[in-house]
C-alpha cells in the first residue's frame, strides 16, 4: 500500500495510515503480507528522523520515505499525484491527492482506494486479491 502526503497534515493523512493500520489488524496473519509505504511531498519538513516516528506511531512495520525536491517532484509526476503549497500565516500547508495505491507482490498496481473507503472495503478488496492471481480493478464509481 502506498500513500503520498506530509506528516503535518491535518486530516487525510493520519486518517488514512490509521486506516492501513486497521486493516493489518483485520487481516490477522496474512497482514504481515501488507508493506504500508508514506512516501512524503514535504521533504523540506520531513526529516527521515520525524518520518520515522511518524510512520512508527501508526504501526511499526510501515515505512517512510523521502527525497528531495526534484525526487519528490518527479515522483509525485510519475503516479500522478497533485501536491501544492499552501501559504498559512508564517507557515504553510499542503494541498493533495489522497489516493492510496495498491499493488500485488510482482509490483503491478492493482487497487485504488478513495479516502472514503472504509477498512472492511480495503480488507474485503486484499482478500479477494490475495486469493486470485487474475486482474481484479475496482473503480470508482
């Protein structure tokens, strides 16, 4: 599961590791098979020590990762992912996708889950994933 966003976000992103956290747990034994990754769009902000913690606090499997600028940049392009800075007082936010990526164990993408998913949705999904080696895309509707 992969999920872009930048740890001082207010809502989306600890709702959606949250999330992610819930479904290991719902999956009993086969969550060991679910890696979390939070790939940053802050790296100016988000150090690998706060990365760490942040990602850690959630569940200690789940990886944080970070490059810089230009990395984040071109990342973010290639999954299409939109991201812009948001003036707020001496500071900013971010504005973002909050998509979360899917994919099977040979890298192929294979899921998309809105926001609103909730973690019996994403569960039921991983279930039915894990057991087929078809194509299995869910959409929106």
């Amino acid at each position: 599961m992969l999920f872009f966003g930048y740890t001082q976000c207010p809502d989306a992103c600890p709702t959606a590791l949250a999330r992610a956290a819930e479904v290991r747990k719902q999956l009993g034994s086969d969550g060991d098979k679910v890696q979390v990754v939070f790939v940053t769009l802050d790296p100016e902000r988000d150090t690998d020590v706060l990365m760490r913690e942040y990602t850690s606090a959630f569940d200690p499997s789940f990886l944080g990762l970070r490059g810089d600028q230009a990395a984040t940049r071109k990342v973010a392009e290639e999954f299409r992912v939109f991201y812009q800075r948001v003036p707020s007082g001496s500071s900013y936010t971010l504005d973002h996708s909050v998509l979360n990526y899917v994919f099977d164990p040979k890298g192929r993408l294979r899921l998309l889950w809105r926001p609103d998913e909730t973690a019996v949705q994403c569960v039921s999904d991983l279930r039915i994933l894990m057991k087929s080696e078809r194509p299995f895309w869910r959409f929106f509707s």
